[in-house]
C-alpha cells in the first residue's frame, strides 16, 4: 500500500498542537471538524494499554465548539436536542443527541451551559454551526451562532488525576464527572471539565489562549514524566469496549436516539419543544425497527472501513457491524452493530464474512465493560 499525506489547507486545518505531536512520533491523522485529529502513536494495543494504566495527552481540537449567545440562547439549545435541559445548571456539561424534525441524529454532542445567556456545543463530526443558524433563523431568534477559537487538550487516564493536581491544586480532583471550572495556569484562567471519549478518567481542558495552551502542553509532558506520560488519541479498542458511540460511524442521520440506546435522553412526555418531538413519540408508540447492540466475533482481527453485513444462521440477513477491533480483554473481535428486529436478542448466534472467511459470533448488551 503507497504512503500519503493529507494536505494541510483551510479546509483541513492543523491545530495548535499539530508541531508538538509532529514531534513526538504521531503516525497517522484523520479529519474531524474539518481539522486534523491524530489517529495514531505506535500501535492501538500498545496505546490501549498505556491508557488503562498511566496518563496520556491528547491533542482533541478537531472537537470543535459552537457558541449559541443571546437573549434566545436556551431556547434555540432546546429546539435542537431532545433531551429536557429546562433544569440544567450552569457549570455543568449535559451529553445531548441533536435531531432533525424526523428524529435523525444530526450529532451527539456535549453541551456545556456558561450562562443562562450563552452555551457551548462540543461537537462530534458533523456541521452543528449551519444546523443551528437554519433554526435560529427560521424561528427569527435573537442569537449570535459562531465557532470560538478553542482547542481542546483531553487529560486521560489513571494517572491524569495526580497530574493535573499538580497543576492545578487539589481542587481539580474534587470537581464531579461532568461539572466544569476555571483554573489559573501562569496567570490564565482555562475552562477545565472532568470529562472525556475514554472511561479511564479525566479531564478536558478548554483552552482559549493559544499561547498559554502551548506552554500547559508542554508543562503536562514535564510534570508528568513520573507518570509515565505519553502523546495519545481516542483508543479504538477501548472506546469499544466501553460503548462510546462514534458519530459517522455508529451512528448518523439515518438513525434515532431511540435505536441508539438513548431512551433517557429522549424526553418526549416533558413539557419543552424541541425539533422532532411529534416523530420521536411516534416512533416510541410503533417501537423501533432496528437497534445498536454490542456483537463477539470468534476472530482475533478485523478492519472495518465500512458496514459489514451480518448474518443468522439461516443466512439471512439480520444487520451491519459498523465498527470492530480485537480486544485483549475478551480475547476475540467485538464490535457495535446496528441489528434488525427481533435480531437484537443476547441469545442471538450471528455469522459475519471478513475477508471470504465466515466467523461465528454472538449479540451482547452494550457496554461491554
């Protein structure tokens, strides 16, 4: 297979930590957000296992923000998602499925809320900013809609705790799953949320000051060599085996929160108005279809670059992988499917064809850790 290089312009732009990462050894980028975002450090087993034991830094800034401000601001937050958000709280971050006026998933991303008046969507890859301006506009809300210049450094790991204790005071550690707070670095304040796309714990630091953000990149690497500190990335196999959903790949606009396991955060009997309320009810009266489930796979390797079909034992088709990798947990391939009904039961034996052979495999409930 030849090597390439994906050329770095306006549409595809490199962040503020792209020279560091460059540095320290990345070896492979995708896109995200129109932005660079590293795909790999050295091998994904090696890397799953440094994130469960130590701490790693990643260089998240293709998770880009969309600032929704004004007199309007809430009400243009709620239109969008179909979670209830009229009792939330400043200072907190709320994971959020944003829909169409069908139910489709436009994104699955986290809101975290500023002000009454002013909020930021975290947002996985898919185009919230237009979305958002559609609405506002349609509705004629009093609203400012822009991306901020925030690039994210994502604190992760068992270790991460001690490091940014040493950072930022013991306070950090004290902060609850999900709330945010400002903490001082040399003389900058950074809006730091303990939150993150693994479940090894950590931290999320929204940086603002470019400047300031170069200078905690490399104080987290010099503090933290007694943590055996490395560059990392979202992990494949451990995002897995945790059940964190990726967008565009798990997921997308042909599917609703319903399918996707998102019944809590679908909140149609609650008196707030939100885009595709009337077809979510409907959808839950009918029931859903098709369902996203965790799938063993009786294999030790695979590489899913697009839909797999999967198949019963009577050949017929029961629905796709849409995501796998082998887990040294489990020692064979798991991956998350989207299974047509009544397929979606634990007890269902599936076949899956990669590369001409056929393998056995059997549903399971999510997350599988």
């Amino acid at each position: 297979m030849s090597n390439f290089v994906i050329a770095k312009s306006r549409r595809v732009r490199s962040t503020p930590y792209t020279s560091r990462i460059e540095m320290q050894g990345v070896t492979s980028y995708t896109v995200y957000n129109h932005m660079l975002l590293p795909a790999s450090f050295g091998t994904v087993e090696e890397n799953y296992f440094h994130l469960k034991e130590h701490v790693q830094v990643w260089d998240v800034a293709g998770e880009r923000q969309v600032e929704i401000k004004g007199k309007d601001a809430a009400e243009l937050v709620q239109m969008i998602t179909c979670r209830d958000l009229s009792k939330s709280k400043v200072g907190r971050c709320y994971y959020c499925p944003i829909i169409d006026d069908k139910g489709g998933l436009i994104n699955d991303p986290v809101i975290l809320k500023l002000a009454e008046d002013r909020w930021w969507i975290s947002i996985a890859d898919s185009d919230v900013k237009l979305f958002a301006k559609g609405i506002a506009i349609g509705k004629n809300f009093q609203v400012e809609i822009f991306e901020p210049d925030v690039n994210i450094l994502a604190i992760q790991g068992p270790k991460s705790f001690k490091l940014m204790e040493e950072i930022f005071g013991k306070e950090i550690s004290d902060m609850k799953f999900f709330g945010f707070d400002y903490f001082e670095f040399e003389g900058v304040k950074h809006l730091i949320a303990r939150s993150g796309w693994s479940k090894q714990g950590g931290y999320e630091i929204y940086v603002e000051d470019r400047k300031s953000g170069l200078a905690l990149y490399d104080k987290l690497f010099e503090v933290g060599k007694k943590y055996d500190v490395k560059p990392g990335c979202p992990n494949l196999i451990e995002r897995l085996e945790s059940g964190l959903l990726s967008y565009g790949n798990d997921i997308d606009i042909d599917d609703n929160p319903l399918e996707c396991g998102f019944d809590k955060l679908v909140n149609t009997d609650s008196e707030v108005e939100f885009l595709g309320k009337e077809a979510l009810k409907k959808i839950k009266s009918e029931g859903i279809k098709k369902k996203l489930m965790g799938v063993k796979i009786d294999t030790n390797a695979i590489s899913v670059t697009k839909s797999i079909s999967i198949f019963d034992e009577n050949n017929n088709e029961i629905g796709e992988l849409r995501s796998g990798g082998y887990s040294p947990h489990f020692k064979k391939v798991i991956g998350i499917a989207m299974l047509k009904k009544p397929y979606w039961e634990t007890s269902q034996n599936i076949k899956i064809s990669i590369n001409n052979k056929i393998f056995n495999g059997k549903v399971c409930d999510l997350p599988f850790i």
